[in-house]
C-alpha cells in the first residue's frame, strides 16, 4: 500500500480533538481535510470531492455529536454514511421486466476487462437458474471473438459468433438463436471504444435501437483515475447505461472511480470483479465500497467470502480461532484447502483493519506450489503432530520430509512459520479486541 | 519533508472552497486565461495551478510537491508576473518526468524486449504495434506469444505478426511462458533476428505468485542469451489514476523495468501519474499509444506531452 488508510490518519487527527457537544465547525474541517486527501488519493474525481465535502460539511456542523464518539469519529460516521447513500445505499440486483429474451450489452473502454466480465455475469446468471447466451459483437479486436468462445467454453455457456458481421445484424441474429434455443438472457460482449469516437458510440446507439436491450451496462477497471467522470458522463449521454461493474477490485486500487461514476451518472454500481476466477464477480455493496475508498479495511467481504465458501460455523469457529493461540497445524490444513476457493491468505488480511499496522504482515506472501509442498508435509504427520507440533523431533521430523518427498529443512521451516503466523494471528486478535473496546470498530461494521 | 508536506496540505485545503470556485462551471478555458488580465501572483492562482495537476492524475503528493517548489522558486527568483508560473511549473514537469528514451538496441545480435503489465493496458497490441514500427525500419522482428493465460491472447499477437510481417513462436495455451520465451529467444538468435518481442500476460501487481513467474520468465530469458532482455517496458494505461504509482513499484521488483509505454492518450485521459512513475522509477518514458492502428504507436515527448496536461477542453 502507497497511502496509509484514512483511519490510521484520522487517528492523528483524532489525537487533537477531544471536545465533546456539538461539531463545530473547526472540528469538522480538520477532520475534513484528511477525508479530503484520502479521497483524491482513491482517485476520486477532484469535483466529485469538492461537492462532497461541502455537503458533508453543511450536514456535519453543529451536529450533536453521540455519545461515545469523539468529534473526529463522528464526522467519519457522517462521512461514511453520505459516501454509501451516494453510491446508492443498498446493493442493487439485477431485475429483468420484459419478456425474455432479456438482452443486456457491456460497453466500455478498451482494456476494462468487458469479455471476461461477460464470462463471469453468464455464470452467475446461470448459477440463478436462467439460460445464457453470449453474444460475440467486438469484430474488430484481433482475436476478440475467439477470446468469447474460450471464455465461454471454460464456463460451460454457449456463444453465438458471425464472424465480423456487423455487430447489429449480428445481435439481431443473436436474438432469433436465442429464441430458438431457449436461451432467456442474452449477453452482448461489445468491442472496447473510446467515448470520443462517435463513429463507434453510434454503432451501439443502433446495437440498443435494433434489439431491444434491457440492461445496458457500462464497465470500468477500478484503476481509473480523474478520467472515470468524462467517460461515465459521455457513455451515459450517448446510451442511456442503466448501470455499472467495477473491474479488477483485486489489486489493491481503492477504487475512487465508483464514486466518480456513481455521482455523475447517478446509475447504481451492479458487480464488483474480483479477479480472473469466474466465480470472482460479486454484487456491489456501497457501504463496503466506501469503507475501501477511504482506506477503513474491508471487514464485511472478508465475513462474506468466508461464508460463501465454508459454511456458518465452521466459518466462525474457524475465524475465532485464527485469532487466538488455539490455530493447530490441522487447522491450518483446512484452512488451506478453505483458502484456495476464497483467495490468497495476504489479500484476505489486507482487509482486516488494522492489520497495516502490524509488522511483518507484509512479507506474509503465498504461493500455489508452495501450499501444495506445505499440504504434503502437514498430511505426513500424524494427527497427534498436527495438534501438537511442539512434538515433532528430530526423527520425527526426518520421518516426515520423507513422507512428504521433501527436505528436513523445509519441514522445520513450516513449523517456524507456523509458529510465526500464530503469533501474528494472535497479535490480529488482541487488536480487533482493543478495536472493539474502543467503539471504533463497531462503527465500521 | 513530512512536515513541508502537511503544511502546503493545510494550505492546499483550506483554500480550496474559495481558491475553486471558478473552475465550478468545469476548466473550460486553457490555463492561460487563468493569467488573462491578471497579474499578479495570487494565493488563488497556486490553486488553481493545483487543482489542474491534480485532474491530470498527477496524485497529490506530486502536485503538492511542484507547487511547494513553484512557490519557492518565486520567492528566490523575485518573480512577480503570474504570466509565468505556468512556465516554471512546466520546466519543472519536464524535470520530473526527464528526457524520452529510446528503444535500447543490442550491437552484437538480436535485441530482447520483454513487454510487462496489469491487464489491459495494452500489451498485445503495444507488442504488435512495435513489431510494425521496427519491421517499417528494416529490422527482422520475432514475436514470442509468452501470454499463454488469457484466451486468444495468442491467436491476437500471430494476427499482429501477419500486419507486420514478423514470425511468432507460440506454445499451447496454459502452456509455461518462461518455455516460449527461452524457444523464442533460441529460434531469434538462430534466424538472426535484430528484435525480439516478448508480449507476457497481464498481471495484478499485487498477486506474488505471477509476479514470480514475470521474475523466472527474465531468468529464463537471460539463460538462453546472456544479457538479455535487453529491455524491459511496463505499459501504463493513461486512465490509471494513482494505482499505476503501486503497479510501477512492484513490476520493477520483479523485473528491472527500462522503459515505460503510456498507451490510450487518444482518449482524454491525460495520463499525468506517469511523470510520477518515471520520477519513481528513473525510467523514461519510450512509446505513446494513440490508438488501435498499426501506425499509432510514437516515440513520447516530453514538451509535447507536457504541454496537453495544461490542455482544457
């Protein structure tokens, strides 16, 4: 991370403000200020946060400020609730009204992730028990076409290609193929274009005019800076978008651009895409978004994915243990095999709040052919091992680098990470606790 | 410095209410008009000077850096004609971002250049646009399709070797791209190949084990012709906001980088973060992207490119 969260600043900013009553105006500008920064620093358009910010302010001065909150925690609360009811409040679904076949068309600028997208919505539309088709309209990207089929070959959704015809006859012929072939939902994967290219826009304006699209959605890679405005606002002039999806929210991008977006079209943000994984498309929640945009950790997706692939409570059971001592090495285990549906461990801890502050938590860094290695050595112990760890000796240890085809070094390695990580884990939980105490935490909740 | 920093912070902020109010009905007018019938040096016109950097996606701490050294330089150089703080603040982007470089050629045998990024920025199409440029100029060019992730990645670059009469060595897909790179370079240095291009997967900078493989794909390289890649160039998407700043620093982990293409500044994005990068870096900045034809790739100029930052639509 470049930009420290805002809420390891605002903690300084809190430092200076202990007055209690109402807001006044000298508190909310200083707190202000830091939200200012931390804006732009997401990316948020530079308009976007001065329009912001004024309206925050009117709303913030004089405010009664609530019991156990200091000030600067209270203009945060107000903060946070104007940026989730600007991004729209809650999470919005997709609802189709005609009847089907529903077409929905993706549009975008070039390089924001339009075909993989495609790939990930049929998925999730199939996975809600409708028929999808996808539709290959980009006939002038090398390859763009075949790139559709591979895609839609890997997630078992049938594609419809006519080669570079015109990309209106082509979505006409879709429409009839779908009706064919029972398919209710058919998805327009669109070539990428700049918003000043009138010549391309129009092809879509006749795309939406020829079939009748229901959904038309724009999709915008999480990296974009200042521009988002200029070209949400142009897409929106041109079609008409009905809404949006966020690429590429994996990196580590705040992601200002939902905002920017959000406040010039005033268009609800639909998905979030959450990596190459077909699975990786998520519906958007603006509460979450704000917390990452202003840098506050991420807290609810974190509970979320956990839940999606482990159920209840072995999710809870899990976490709880994660963060104190009790975590075994068969823990760990399951973990692991937990841990490939729901992402990489560094990416899951970058969410924690907080968990910027604690050392070493960077260098934690995983990977595949590694885990594979540590799976083999953890599955050569016994059980006894794996709850116990501090049993292993020497021989056991050369008994189990055999069992595992590796080298003792590499078993004694495991078990000084682990020993590492249970301490750091352990270190996590004594800070949500200290977090929790404090009435921060729960704010953010 | 931090200090330096919070202070020019505090007064970036508190001004920004007033100090903004003329640009509410958006930047209509090129930044000279701001100094139309204006001469002296407000508080305002630092300001303003900001707020443009800023929108240029030049990041805060950028912005608030050139206009802390404009002020200083104002004071020691007893300048009093706001006229010319638009110059100064030039002369000082152009430092920042240095002189444009040129592709890197090898004097004895083929030049490898590896082409890295974040996903979609470009590099396929940067790949095949450079093979186009340098086939123009009479070298004899091999693609190397190292993208074996995305689908048709391959398929797109062997379209890019037929519009510009290069060959291309691909694998399979989901094939191991350190093992095209080494093939590509072999089957270069045999057919006498001036460049060779190796076009790589798009990548998240923040996932380890691709930017591991990025790593093994360079060593790789180099195994097969000892000093070789020759050069390394991240392309970086104009309309990357700050973003680019944390892409550019853990590429160069993995890879020493050498050069920067900005691809799409067709669009309107003004692609401001890249003067950080190449300050961050201390890589110049070798190509623009100008759109999807074979022909839209150039070399970067600084003043040219510094002048449109100041552009206003």
């Amino acid at each position: 991370m470049i930009f420290e969260g805002l809420s390891s600043r605002l903690q300084e900013t809190f430092k200076r403000l202990k007055g209690r009553g109402k807001l006044t105006e000298k508190d909310v500008k200083a707190a202000l200020r830091e939200v200012k920064l931390a804006l732009l620093e997401a990316d948020v358009n530079y308009k976007v946060v001065r329009d912001f910010v004024k309206k925050v302010q009117e709303r913030a001065v004089g405010a009664e400020v609530m019991e156990s909150l200091t000030p600067g925690q209270h203009v945060v609360k107000i903060v946070r609730d104007e940026l989730t009811e600007l991004m729209g409040g809650k999470a919005v679904q997709l609802r189709f009204e005609s009847s089907p076949p529903h077409i929905l068309m993706l549009c975008g600028l070039q390089g924001s992730g339009k075909t993989t997208t495609a790939g990930k919505l049929a998925k999730h539309l199939q996975k809600q028990g409708r028929r999808p088709l996808l539709v290959a309209c980009d006939i002038y990207r090398p390859a763009a076409i075949k790139q559709l089929q591979v895609v839609g070959e890997k997630v078992g959704i049938p594609v419809f290609t006519l080669g570079e015809e015109d990309p209106v006859v082509i979505a006409k012929a879709a429409k009839e193929h779908a009706l064919e072939n029972n398919n209710d939902v058919i998805i327009l994967d669109t070539a990428g274009r700049l918003h000043i290219d009138t010549e391309l826009m129009a092809e879509l304006q006749a795309i939406k005019e020829a079939v009748k699209v229901e959904y038309t959605v724009l999709v915008v890679d999480a990296m974009t800076g200042q521009d988002a405005v200029t070209v949400a606002e142009e897409f929106d002039q041109a079609l008409n978008i009905d809404g949006v999806i966020l690429t590429k929210l994996d990196g580590d991008a705040r992601g200002g651009a939902a905002l920017s977006v959000r406040a010039v079209t005033g268009k609800p943000i639909l998905f979030g895409g959450f990596g190459e994984k077909t699975e990786a498309l998520e519906v958007f929640h603006p509460d979450r978004m704000a917390s990452r945009i202003l840098g506050m950790g991420d807290v609810l997706t974190l509970i979320e994915k956990a839940e999606a692939n482990l159920d209840q409570q072995r999710a809870e059971e899990m976490g709880k243990r994660i963060l104190t001592a009790e975590f075994t090495l068969e823990d760990f285990l399951e973990y692991m095999a937990q841990m490939r549906k729901m992402g990489p461990l560094d990416e899951i801890l970058q969410m924690l709040p907080g968990a910027n502050k604690i050392r070493g938590l960077k260098n934690i860094k995983v990977d595949e052919k590694q885990l594979k290695r540590i799976e083999a050595i953890i599955q050569s112990m016994t059980l006894e091992e794996r709850r116990r760890p501090e049993i292993i000796d020497g021989s056991r240890r050369r008994r189990i680098a055999a069992g595992a085809g590796v080298k003792v070094q590499d078993v004694n390695k495991l078990l000084k990470q682990f020993n590492e990580s249970k301490k750091l884990m352990k270190q996590l939980g004594l800070l949500e606790k200290k977090a929790k105490k404090s009435g921060f935490f729960s704010l953010f909740k | 410095m931090w200090g330096l920093m919070e202070i020019a912070r505090v007064g970036f902020f508190s001004k920004l209410k007033e100090g903004l109010a003329k640009t509410r009905n958006g930047l209509v007018a090129k930044i000279e008009n701001l100094f139309q019938g204006q001469s002296e040096i407000t508080e305002e016109l630092y300001e303003d000077l900001e707020a443009i950097l800023v929108q240029a996606d030049l990041g805060v701490d950028a912005a608030l850096n050139l206009v802390e050294t404009l002020r200083e330089r104002v004071k020691a150089e007893r300048i009093k004609e706001a006229r010319r703080l638009t110059e100064i603040l030039k002369e000082e982007l152009k430092e920042l971002i240095g002189e444009p470089g040129k592709l890197a050629k090898n004097p004895e045998g083929p030049t490898v250049v590896m082409v890295v990024g974040v996903n979609g920025t470009g590099k396929t199409t940067s790949t095949g646009k450079l093979a186009y440029h340098l086939v123009g100029e009479g070298n004899k060019v091999l693609l190397g399709a190292a993208d074996t992730f995305r689908a048709a990645a391959i398929e797109q670059l062997e379209i890019w070797g037929e519009r510009s009469r290069a060959s291309v060595i691909k694998h399979q897909m989901g094939s191991d791209p350190a093992a095209v790179a080494y093939d590509a370079v072999q089957a270069g240095l045999s057919r006498g190949s001036d460049y060779i291009l190796i076009d790589t997967a798009g990548r998240l900078h923040t996932q380890t084990n691709l930017m591991q493989e990025l790593e093994k794909i360079g060593r790789v390289i180099g195994r097969a012709m000892p000093g070789a890649p020759h050069e390394i160039l991240l392309v970086i998407d104009a309309t990357t906001g700050q973003n680019a700043l944390s892409q550019a620093k853990l590429f160069s982990k993995a890879v020493p980088i050498t050069g920067i293409i900005l691809t799409k500044l067709d669009g309107t994005a003004k692609g401001g973060i890249v003067a950080a990068v190449a300050d961050t870096l201390k890589v110049p900045v070798k190509f623009i992207g100008l759109g999807e034809g074979p022909d839209d790739l150039k070399p970067f100029d600084t003043d040219s490119f510094v002048e449109a930052l100041f552009e206003r639509d």
